[in-house]
C-alpha cells in the first residue's frame, strides 16, 4: 500500500530518457502491438521484450520500481484490448512463493488488477526451476504439470491468459493445459512483451480497433 502511495503522489522520470511524469514515456515504449502463435494459442503482445521496454520490465519485476507498474499496466491493457473479447476473465500467471517473497507480491496479479476483471483461477502445484537460461526444450520439461486451476463458475467460461513476457510460450502451454482440463475455455493470452529473438516472425501488426491508448 506504501509503495502504490508513493506511485501516485511522487514526481516520476521515465526509466527510459528521464523525462519527467510518467515512469515509462510511450516514445521510449510505444504500443507496438505484435500477435505472436504459441502453438495455436493466440498471444498479443504490446511490444517487443528490448531496449526501454525490456529494462523496465526487469525494473519492475526485479528492483522493486512499481511506479513502473501504471505505464507497464497501460501496455497490457492495450494487448487485452487488441482481444476485443468482452467479457473474458483475465486469469493472471502466478508467480511462485519464493518469487512472491523475494519480489515483495505478485508482480503479474498486479498488473492485471490494474487492467480489471481478473481472477487468480490458476496455481503452482509443484516447484519449478527459474527459466533464465533454459532452451524451449528444457523450459517445457520444466513446467510440464506445474499448473492447476480452479474450475469456473460457469463452465466453458473464456479466460484469457495475462503474463509479463513470453520467450517460448512453455508457460501458457500448461497454464492452458489446467484451465482447458478445469473446464475454461482459453480464449488467447496477452503480455507485455514477446522476446524477438525466440519470435522472430512475431512481426505482424494487430489492428487498433480501440483507438490511442
């Protein structure tokens, strides 16, 4: 609560030039949405995991910067949107415990509070290793059977699935897994950032159908 307060009532600089008044400006992080395919699962992204964007997420994330989460909050609003799916339950990644503790909360569930209509339907079920520096292969081994879900209140209900980045899409693979197997409908997910290198055909634009964000 301290944190939020001091988000809202102390002057901000851009993480990414300095400029004063917002902690991410939208010429350092634009919305550049980009619709990514992980494995038939629809992903909209709002931009591409790099330079200020990247740096920021890593602030917010890791270094305790929440006034980065407003701007951060912002671009996934826009790759929510980009869905144009009313009335889809956004269903947060979950962090695990120890990330929890060592990151002061759940960076994501933050994140889509700040969006609106989320719900914590998914969990950890066993320990899973940090995936900095796992190839897509030991990435899915690693989160094979790692998530359950809570089924919906009304069966066949759409979730759409909210992360910070997507690098191989291993995560929403078994996210998706729970949720379809709890009896929801997944409907697509959307993050703020997609990692070119793992995407590099994640190029194509999506319509603004929502206007300026």
């Amino acid at each position: 609560m301290l944190a939020d307060l001091v988000e809202l009532f102390l002057p901000r600089h851009c993480h990414g030039c300095g400029r004063s008044g917002t902690g991410l400006c939208r010429t350092c992080a634009p919305v550049d949405l980009v619709a990514v395919d992980c494995a038939g699962l629809p992903v909209i992204a709002a931009g591409r995991y790099e330079g200020a964007l990247r740096d920021a997420v890593l602030a917010y994330k890791e270094r305790g910067r929440r006034d980065l989460g407003v701007p951060l909050a912002s671009l996934l609003g826009a790759a929510v949107r980009a869905h144009d799916l009313p009335g889809a339950v956004l269903v947060p990644i979950p962090s695990s415990a120890g990330a929890r503790r060592a990151r002061g909360g759940d960076h994501v569930l933050r994140l889509s509070r700040r969006v609106g209509g989320c719900t914590s339907a998914l969990r950890l079920i066993r320990a899973v290793q940090d995936s900095a520096g796992l190839d897509a292969a030991a990435r899915a081994e690693n989160l094979a059977g790692a998530f359950a879900a809570r089924p919906p209140r009304l069966p066949g209900a759409a979730a759409l699935l909210v992360d910070d980045i997507i690098t191989t899409g291993a995560t929403l693979g078994d996210a998706t897994r729970a949720l379809t197997h709890s009896g929801w409908l997944v409907a697509g997910a959307a993050v703020v950032a997609a990692t070119p290198l793992r995407f590099p055909t994640a190029r194509s634009r999506v319509a603004r159908r929502h206007g300026p964000v």
